[in-house]
C-alpha cells in the first residue's frame, strides 16, 4: 500500500488548496472521499467473492472425496453381503444351514423402527399416564424411593 505519514498528507493538503482554492475545496475532498469508499468496498467485495469461490472449491474436493469413500464403503458391504450370501446358499444345498431363512432376517428399517420409542405408543408414556388411583391399587410404585430409604421405613413399621 501507499506509505502516507502526517507530513505528506499536511503537503497534499496545501498543494490541493492553492491548486483548486478554498471555495471549492471542501466539494472535491468530499468527492475524493466518495470515490475513495467506493474503492474499498470495490475491493472487500472482490476480496469476500474470491473467499467464496475458494471455500466452494474446497467443498466441492471434500464432496468429490467423500463420495468416493462413500461409494467404496458401499462396494466393500455390497461384497460382503455376496459373499454372506453365497456362503448361505452353500450351506443350504449341503443341508447344514438352520431353521432360519432370509425371511426370518429383519431389515434395517424394522430394526429402526423396533428400536425408536413411538412416541404415544412408547411403553414409558403409557406406563407414566397411568392415574396414581390404578398404581396404587395394582401396587405399582408411583414414586421412586432409594434402597436405604425402604429399607428404613419397612423397618421401621415392622419394630412397632
């Protein structure tokens, strides 16, 4: 950049009052200052564009790279299932192969589905909407007590 220290920008400042006067400096300082804020937000603009570009040519490396890992994995379990299957088949023609059959499997989705709570249909909410009334009277406990604490009151009840 420009090197402008206070004794140059004192010169600049004389030289530009002699050469255009006192009536019509003030006019261009202000036009000289409008350009020179249209320079710089030129050039932070031009500076966040090249920054963008830059950060959308690493994604897409790390998108490119990522769906290579993506497709190998995919390769290596879908050769590996071949294999599991083969292997199976083998042992079905030879007669070693168990009761279970490929239907007995569960996919992935079931298992997913097995293991997400369901929301209304989740055992915990079902159990928590019970009215006290009903745990009390089919003895579930409606409040939790530590050992000790139990152990204190049964005690304490069966001394008196």
């Amino acid at each position: 950049m420009i090197d402008l220290g206070v004794s140059k920008l004192a010169l600049i400042a004389v030289v530009a009052l002699i050469v255009v006067g006192p009536e019509r400096l003030p006019k261009v300082a202000r036009v000289a200052g409008n350009l020179f804020g249209r320079a710089q937000r030129y050039m932070s603009e031009v500076k966040s564009e090249v920054n963008r570009q830059m950060e959308m040519e690493e994604f897409r490396k790390i998108r490119e790279e990522s769906t290579a890992v993506l497709k190998e994995v995919e390769n290596s379990i879908h050769s590996t299932a071949q294999e599991v299957t083969t292997h199976l088949s083998d042992q079905a023609d030879l007669g070693l192969a168990s009761s279970t059959s490929f239907d007995s499997i569960p996919n992935e989705q079931d298992v997913i589905r097995k293991t997400q709570r369901q929301g209304r249909n989740s055992w915990a909410n079902k159990r928590a909407a019970r009215p006290l009334w009903f745990k009390r009277s089919s003895g579930i406990r409606a409040r939790v007590q530590s050992g000790a604490a139990r152990m204190k009151r049964f005690h304490h009840s069966a001394s008196k």
